[in-house]
C-alpha cells in the first residue's frame, strides 16, 4: 500500500481542513506552511467551505506523497 493510500484509508473524511493537516499528516505539515505553498501556488489545490481553507483528502494525499523522499 502506498503512502497516499494510507493516508486515504485513514481519514473518514473526503476533506481535508487546513486546521487539520498537521493531524492528517502525523504531524509533518503545519496549517501555517500549507497557506505559505497556497500563496505560492505550490499547493495541493484548495477548496473554501464556508470562508474555511480545505483540501480534497485524495489530492492533499498525493501532493504529500510526490514531495517524500525515502532515505537508506
């Protein structure tokens, strides 16, 4: 199983909230680096919900995924 498709199997949600991905990606992201790569354009893509910054669960995943790197 990949990454990503761990951290899909183990978020109930389709969203993400930017509040939360520190605890969707065991504590490797921080709310305040994922609105830095948003102004940057650098980001997973983000959705508003009610003037709140989410992120589809799928595509935060993947983003997270294509930026890890596997040391020996």
């Amino acid at each position: 199983m990949t990454l990503s498709e761990r951290l899909i199997a183990s978020w109930p949600a389709p969203i993400v909230a930017r509040s939360e991905v520190g605890r969707f990606s065991g504590g490797t992201l921080h709310p305040r680096t994922m609105a830095n790569k948003d102004a940057l354009g650098e980001g997973p893509g983000k959705i508003l919900i009610g003037g709140k910054v989410c992120y589809d669960r799928d595509a935060l995943a993947r983003w997270i995924e294509s930026r890890a790197t596997v040391q020996a």
